[in-house]
C-alpha cells in the first residue's frame, strides 16, 4: 500500500511538471514567400505552425527597403488578431518605401505574431520589385486637352498610384495598364507653340523619365472681339499660342468660307478678310485638324459717305470718306484700289485720317462718273458722282517777248502744279499760280522770230491758239566809241536778258563777260589782250547774238 502512494505522488510530480512546460511555450511563425507584382505591390505569404498558448493580439507581416526589420523598424501590414494554424497572406499595393534612402528595388519582409507574452517573427525574405520603364509618347506633339499614350512596361499599376507631369504641371491620368499609360495633356504649361517639354512619370513613388522630346501644340479656344469690319484685326486666346512675331503659316483661319492668315505680331492675330457680310463661323486649321471657335463674327459693312471735291481734275486727288474703312492693308489681299466709271482699278492710299485718297488718271476724258472703291473683294460704291473737267490752253500775254520775259498762260490747269511748257521745240518748266492761269519765262537759247506756244497737260500737250514772238536783242548806241584795256563801256538797246552770266561782249574776236546786264544797258570793260585799231563790236545775250552799227577802236 506504502509502494502505491508513493507511485502516484511520482506520477503527480511528472503531470505537474509538464503542464507548466507547456504553459511556457510561445507561437512559431514562418515567413513563406514575397512576390513581387508591380513597381509598388508585393504579395507576403507567412504559416502558421503554432498560435502558443496564450491570446493572440496581431499577427501579419513588417516590411522596409533595408535588411533591419523588427518590433522597431519597418512598415507593419497587421492582418488582425483572428488566426489559427496554416499559412496566410495578403498584397500590399502602394509599397511606400523610406524617401530619405531615395529609391531601391529591394524588399525586405517577415512574417510576424504577437502574443499577450511577445512577437515571434519568421525569417526575413527579399525580393527585388521590377523596375517601371518608358518609351515614347504616342502621338509626339499635342495640345492641352488631348490625350496621349505613354508606352513603356508599368506592371498594371493602380490609377491612384500614377503621376504624370507635363513641365511641372500635371496632366490628368486617364488609364494605365501594363504597356500604356493614357494622359490628358494639361492647361497651364508655360510654353509657346512647338516648344519640346520635358515629361516625366512616377508609379507609386517609383520616378520615369518617359521623354523630352515632346512638343507643345497651340490650342485656340477663343477670339476677340466678336464683330468689326473687313481689315480688322481679332486676337486669338487659349493655351501656348505662337510666340510673339513667329511665322504663324502652317495655321489656317477661315471665316466662313474664306482664307484669312496669321499676321506677323506681337500677339497671335488675323485680319478679318474681304468679301464677307452678315454674321459668319470662325475656325483655326492646323495638320488638317479644324477646331470651329465659339460663336460667330458679325461684320460691319464699310460704306463710302463722302468723296471730294466732286468736280475734279484729271492728275486731281479725291478724297473718299467713309464708314468701318480697314485702317491698314491686308497684306495677304489686293491692296486697296478705286476707279471712276467702267475704267481699270488704280491704287489707292489709306490717309490714317480714316479715308483713303485716289488720283484721278491722266487719261480721264471729261464726264460724269461713279466712283468704285475695291477693298480686297469688296466694292463699295460711291453714292455721289464725279465730275471731271477738261484740262485747256485759251491763250496767253504778252503776245512777244525776249528770252527772260514772263508769259502767262490761260486756260484750266490745277493751282500748284507743274507744268511743261513750249516755245516752239524749247521747254521750260511753268507753275500754275491759279486754276486758269499758268506762268512762264521765255527760255534761253531761241532766236527771234514767230513760234508756237504750247503746254504739256496730262495725257496731252496742247497749243495755245495764235503764235508767240520772241524779240531778238538790239544795240542803239555804245559809248564812248574808243579807250584803253579797262575802259567801262556802256551798250544802250533793248531785248537784252537780265543776269550777268547770260551775257558776253565780243570785241572782235576777243569775248569778255559783261559786268552788269538789264533789259535795256550793258555795262562792260574793255578787255586788255585786244590789238590796237579799229573793230567790231557785238552781243551775244541768251543765245541770242547781235552787232553794233560803227566800230570800236582800242588805243593805249
């Protein structure tokens, strides 16, 4: 009976002693595999071999970019506290790993479970995560608003996990999967026309230089103002327009139905063209895309008010007043051009007073016209007519006259303007100081006798009636008759031509400048290198040469 006591007491000691191994015993956890998925998404597979004996609190898996991983470091990926034995996982999508280290490729994980007494872990796996990469962009230039594909190797990440940035400024992703990543080129980049940008691309915190090769296209969203005449100038809005004073030409406008160009400015602008009316659609082409701009331009009709003066001239200019004139020439266009009647068109000129000015053509025959004026096509119509004149030589005074003498001419002429005119084959330039009268002085060099006066006038030279005598010069006297080298002679007559220059005296053969010339005295001295005796003595004034009756005689 003693032996049987003894026996179970034995048999309790060793109960007791095993119960107490066993409540000391902790959890065991493994750390199975990590898959790498994506640049940012790895998926953590952990066992369970044993829970322990006491309350699980958090079981799940720590994670960094460097090989310490423990209670302390590392992101924790808890999973809860409902666990039992067998393996589990999870995926974490959005790795975010430790930005002060810059980027790496490498994971480092292990499984983990804590109890009320501690936290068992597993061993510590890697595992590197692909590295996202890109190519082109497809298409390679655009404008704010369109969509472009960013074409490389992504690993289908999450939108939310996608950045696109246009220089800085970020575009709007619209999809990405494993081989394309679809973005809305954003507003706000500050760059001109075909400017290259620099792109650049991010999966999760993972950066891709995706290009810089990109190029910046303009997009007109808007025009200004909405209404105006033929020749005005609207500015273009929107985002990354030409810069200023680019070549605008591989742009189209149209109003409507026509063609209007780009102008060489400051500011990205058209003219409105010619031949429009009413209210009119506005659109911009560029690579064969048209974009049809919101609403429509309303035209204003030039109109011509005024033309003056009425009664005009051939050679004249008419002023033409109006309303909604171009203020400037449409260099894509015909310049601005008028004619009177059925004749051909010819230049007109803007006066930047707000009217434009026409010369009548000389070969204008006397009428009445109606008076067109052509603005690239437009042609205005004149509500008031013109009516030209004829130009005329009615006569002239006085009827003779010497070289020198002054003649007015009457007729019609245009006060102020230059004439030529004739005496007999030689030409002198005349002023008209009125509309009827034009004043001439008989030219030099034309002997005396009757010829024909007449004047040059646009598109014709006309003869005054009757003919015009040209008084040749004459010498009454000369004294005194005799002297030495130095002797002042003094010639009385009539005809001689006024200016000393015009006048030599020839005593002999011997010419000797005049001292001093009038219409009626030369004053002249004997000159020194004649031979002494007797000689004759004459004039020659204004091409005109005369001698005197009697002899002069040198003496010493």
């Amino acid at each position: 009976m003693k032996r049987f006591f003894l026996s179970m007491a034995v048999l309790s000691a060793l109960l007791s002693g095993c119960k107490k191994s066993d409540d000391l015993s902790g959890p065991e956890i493994q750390t199975l595999s990590l898959t790498a998925l994506s640049p940012v998404a790895v998926e953590f597979k952990g066992n369970v071999v044993s829970t322990g004996k006491h309350k699980v609190l958090d079981y799940g898996f720590v994670y960094s970019n460097t090989g310490t991983v423990d209670e302390n470091n590392g992101t924790k990926v808890s999973l809860g506290n409902s666990i039992g034995k067998g393996e589990f996982s999870t995926t974490v999508k959005n790795i975010r790993l430790n930005p002060g280290y810059g980027y790496t490729n490498w994971v480092y994980a292990r499984a983990y479970l804590r109890d009320e007494r501690g936290t068992a872990f597993g061993a510590m796996l890697n595992v590197s995560l692909p590295s996202p990469s890109a190519g082109n962009i497809q298409p390679g230039s655009a404008k704010s608003g369109d969509v472009v594909k960013i074409i490389g190797k992504f690993y289908n990440p999450d939108l939310a996990d996608v950045q696109v940035t246009f220089q800085n400024i970020q575009g709007k992703v619209i999809a990405a999967n494993d081989t394309e990543i679809s973005v809305e080129v954003p507003s706000g980049i500050n760059a001109w026309h075909g400017y290259q940008l620099s792109v650049t691309a991010s999966v999760g915190n993972v950066p891709v230089v995706v290009t810089n090769n990109f190029v910046i296209l303009a997009n007109v969203k808007d025009y200004s103002p909405k209404s105006g005449a033929i020749g005005s100038v609207v500015t273009f809005s929107g985002d990354n327009l030409l810069s200023e004073y680019s070549n605008g030409s591989a742009f189209t406008v149209h109003f409507g139905d026509k063609p209007a160009s780009i102008v060489y400015s400051n500011q990205m602008q058209t003219l409105v063209p010619s031949g429009l009316s009413g209210n009119v659609p506005v659109s911009i082409t560029y690579n064969g895309v048209k974009t049809v701009l919101p609403g429509e331009f309303s035209i204003q009709p030039s109109t011509i008010s005024k033309v003056s003066p009425q009664s005009i001239m051939p050679d004249m200019m008419l002023t033409i007043s109006g309303t909604n004139f171009p203020n400037q020439h449409n260099p894509y266009e015909n310049a601005a051009m008028a004619k009177l009647g059925d004749a051909s068109y010819t230049s007109a000129n803007y006066d930047y007073q707000g009217n434009y000015t026409f010369v009548v053509p000389s070969n204008t025959e006397p009428g009445e016209y109606t008076l067109t004026l052509k603005l690239g096509s437009t042609e205005i119509v004149s509500p008031q007519k013109v009516t030209v004149g004829a130009y005329a030589v009615t006569g002239f005074s006085p009827q003779k006259g010497a070289p020198g003498t002054e003649v007015n001419i009457s007729g019609t002429f245009i006060k102020d303007n230059g004439y030529n005119v004739y005496f007999g084959n030689s030409m002198v330039g005349a002023v008209a100081t009125s509309g009827s009268n034009l004043r001439a002085v008989v030219p030099t060099g034309i002997n005396a006798g009757m010829l024909k006066l007449a004047v040059d006038l646009p598109g014709r030279r006309i003869s005054a009636p009757g003919e015009f005598e040209i008084k040749g010069p004459t010498i009454d006297s000369f004294s005194p008759a005799s002297g030495i080298a130095g002797t002042i002679i003094t010639i009385k007559g009539s005809g001689f031509y006024p200016g000393d220059w015009y006048t030599t005296v020839k005593f002999g053969t011997i010419s000797i400048q005049a001292i001093k010339v009038t219409e009626n005295t030369i004053t002249v001295a004997v000159p020194s290198n004649l031979n002494l005796g007797a000689m004759k003595l004459s004039i020659v004034t204004a091409g005109q040469e005369v001698m005197a009756d009697g002899n002069f005689t040198a003496t010493n």
